[in-house]
C-alpha cells in the first residue's frame, strides 16, 4: 500500500499522532545530522497541528523551517503561507528555529511581476543547499485534489509532475497567484510524506480519489497502465501519490475542524 488513512473524530485527535510522529522523526534526523529540515504548508487548518507540535520535544535551535509553497505575494500579506506558519508555529517554541523563507522579501520586491518574482524564488530554493533532504514534509489537500501549488488545472502541472527542479513555478488556473511549489518528483523522491487533511470536504476528496481505479488497481498490486496515468495526471498530484509504488503517503484526516 503506498498510503495509509488515519482517521480520528476532529483536529485535535488527529493533530497529537501526526505531531509525535513528526517530532520523532526531526529527532531521529539530528541524531545523523547537524541541522533537519521541516516543510509545511500554510492555509488555516494546520494552527491545530502546529499547536500540537508545541508540546512535543524537539531541539528546535537545530531545526530549518520553510514552506512546501508559497503565493507571489510579499512575505507580510495576507494571502502569504509564510504569515501564517511564522504567527503559529513559529511563536510557540518552534521561534528557536531558523526559517527559511521561499519568497524573500527582496526577491519579491525586485521583481517586474509576480510570476517573475516566483521564477527567481524558485531558481533561489533549487540553489539553496539547506532545502535540498527535508527529514519531514506536511503537505495539506485541496478540494480539487491538489496539493502544495501542484494544481491539476494549471497549465505547468505536466511539466511540474516530471521535473528534475526539486521547486517549480505555476499559475493555477482557478486560483489567484503566481506560486513557487515543490515539484511532483521532489515529493516522490522523500519516500514518505504526511499530510494533514480536516473538514468534510477534504475527507470527501479522500474518499473520492481513494476509489479512482488506477489507485485502486495499485493497492491490489497491480501495474497501472497507460490510461491509468492519464487518469491520475488528470485527478492531480494527491492522486499520483496515492498510487505512486514507492512513495509513502500518511494521511491524517478527520471530517471536523
């Protein structure tokens, strides 16, 4: 099985498991290395998760923190992940850690447009040796089966879904922003990532893309074919993870906020 969906009753249930298994693995990650690397995403659900990670032990001091993706916006809007993660899980203990922003303030402000502003960034974190072996990725889901700015309406998601760029740039096509985003390939290549799914839609999304028969034919051992991969590139990249044969997709989910 190439992902597992854990289920629990509402947020704070879900969010205790998936903060202890995090904290286990930065700590595991130090134990080899001088420094870890978190990635998480941004949006409003993952305040309970961060929440939970503060009570979890971990040498913050050594841990990098940056972003999965982020919009093409400057780093104090509204609409930035990087707001967000820096007044939740970077004012509680994590603030000991040393953030690693994907849309600098610098970059953003130099550049002619957005999207321009969102090349440089990415061709900043593709250059950034820190970003390159994440011990944890926390990824979030959208209702449209996509995740981190991998969009399935984007006219980049081809190219994104076999990049040799660990992040890429795409326009979404029903959302606003420009976004800089980690590519499909870099997702597969960390072998095992978490995501954080809460409220009814997003489980129902889980549910939706659980019974695609591609993915359906991979839990059965199966070989998907090529119509198969047609469907899934058409579904999006949760899809594509849910049936990938080496990557390891640990959901945790529940249909309360």
């Amino acid at each position: 099985m190439s992902f597992t969906l854990n289920d629990f009753p509402n947020a704070e249930l879900a969010a205790r498991p998936l903060a202890k298994a995090i904290a286990a693995d930065l700590s595991a990650a130090l134990a080899t290395t001088t420094r870890a690397l978190l990635l998480v995403s941004g949006g409003r659900s993952p305040s309970t998760l961060f929440k939970a990670l503060f009570d979890e032990t971990v040498e913050w001091s050594r841990i990098d923190i940056s972003l999965v993706d982020e919009r093409s916006v400057a780093p104090d809007a509204e609409a930035a992940n990087a707001a967000l993660v820096c007044a939740s899980l970077m004012s509680g203990p994590a603030r000991q850690a040393r953030w690693l922003p994907l849309m600098p303030a610098e970059v953003f402000a130099a550049a002619a447009d957005p999207w321009q502003a969102a090349e440089r960034a990415a061709v900043l974190a593709n250059a950034n040796a820190a970003l390159m072996q994440p011990a944890v990725i926390v990824l979030g889901l959208g209702t449209d089966g996509h995740t981190a700015s991998l969009f399935p309406d984007a006219s980049q998601w081809p190219d994104a879904a076999i990049s040799q760029a660990r992040y890429v740039c795409v326009q979404p096509g029903g959302a606003p922003h420009a976004r800089v985003s980690l590519s499909l390939p870099a997702l597969r290549l960390q072998k095992r990532c978490y995501m954080w799914a809460v409220g009814a839609e997003k489980v129902a999304t889980l549910e939706r893309l659980q019974q695609l028969p591609p993915v359906q034919q991979m839990l059965r051992g199966r070989n998907v074919d090529e119509a198969g991969k047609r469907l899934l590139m058409q579904a999006g990249p949760v899809a594509c993870l849910m049936a990938d044969p080496v990557a390891q997709l640990d959901v945790y989910c529940s249909n309360i906020e």
